[in-house]
C-alpha cells in the first residue's frame, strides 16, 4: 500500500525589481525537502502553487512504494 506525504512551503512576496526572487529564494530549500525525502524512500509525484495575499504556497506530494 503506497504511502503519501505532503510538503507546504509558503514564501512572502518583497517589493524589488526582480521578478523571480521568490523563485530565487526557494530553490535551495525546496531541493533540501526533495533530497530528505528521497533518503526517505518517497518519490515527488505532483506539485501545486497558489497565492494568497502576499503569500506564495508551494506544495510538493511524495509518494512511497511500501
């Protein structure tokens, strides 16, 4: 029976000219969780994004073969 986990991230938007500063600013903590769970045995399997306010929520979805 496959197990699942999901990951929540949540950045906050900053005024700057840089567009892609929350993408900047995510990809080191997100490639942790990727790599934490892989020693877990989990696979990602989907990923989905929304904001609310100035709130940007990142959420990653493992999958594990038991």
């Amino acid at each position: 029976m496959p197990a699942y986990k999901v990951e929540t991230l949540i950045y906050y938007s900053k005024i700057t000219t840089d567009s892609k500063h929350i993408a900047k600013a995510s990809e080191k903590e997100i490639q942790e969780k990727l790599d934490e769970y892989a020693k877990e045995g989990y696979k990602l399997v989907s990923t989905d994004a929304t904001n609310f306010g100035l709130a940007v929520y990142i959420y990653l979805y493992f999958e594990k073969i038991a």
